[in-house]
C-alpha cells in the first residue's frame, strides 16, 4: 500500500476511533444530526456503549431518506474497500464531527449487502 493511502487511511481509522463513544440505540436521530439534541443528554449518552456493542465492534447507522437501520460491526470492515467507499460518503455528507453512532448514506439493503459479501468473502 503506498504511503499516501496508508496516512489517509490512518487518519480516517483514527477520526472514526474517536467517534466510538455510541449512543443507545433508541437515541432520536435526524439526516444531518445523529444524536440527542439536548446538550446535557447527549453529553451523558455519548459516553454510554450500548450493550449490544461487544469490544472490536462498532455501531452503525444506514441512512437513505427517512429509511434507517442500525448495525453492529466489526473492526475488521475498516479495511473493507466497499465500507471504506461508504466512510468517504459519510465524510462528505456529514463530516468527521459525527457524535454517537456512526451514520453512513446509503440504504439499509446495501450495507446489509456489504456486510454479507464480507462475510461471505471470508468464509471462501
């Protein structure tokens, strides 16, 4: 891998480490703003990792319109070209201030696509 993609993708494993703190899973959500609006609340949640996120996991949320699901995934798809793809849109859409759940713009069906095909890749 040359240096550049090994920095960028350093840089980007690093953004989403710091963003790991997760909300709870019923945490009221917006397209843009992925997280409790009160100031007080979302300080308070933020900390909290929901117990459905086991160590090497993280959450994520599939957003196309008013269409969401949330998933839990390893550490592992932060180096899965497809995932990586949906982390750039992420970073275009929403920025790397993301608090809570990681939300990425796609639709459920296509990172539960993604995550099969991995999975799938694997076990071959």
């Amino acid at each position: 891998m040359e240096l550049g993609k090994k920095k960028m993708l350093k840089s980007l494993i690093s953004k989403v480490i710091k963003s790991l703190p997760f909300l709870a899973p019923n945490g009221a959500r917006t397209r843009r703003v992925c997280y409790v609006s009160d100031v007080d609340e979302e300080n308070q949640n933020a900390t909290r990792v929901p117990e459905d996120v086991k160590e090497g996991h993280f959450a994520v949320v599939a957003m196309q319109g008013e269409e969401t699901k949330r998933f839990v995934v390893g550490l592992d798809y932060l180096t899965d070209p497809a995932f990586l793809k949906l982390l750039e849109q992420a970073s275009e859409e929403y920025g790397f201030e993301q608090k809570g759940t990681l939300a990425v713009p796609c639709s459920p069906q296509e990172l539960q696509k993604i995550i099969e095909n991995k999975r799938f890749n694997v076990t071959s």
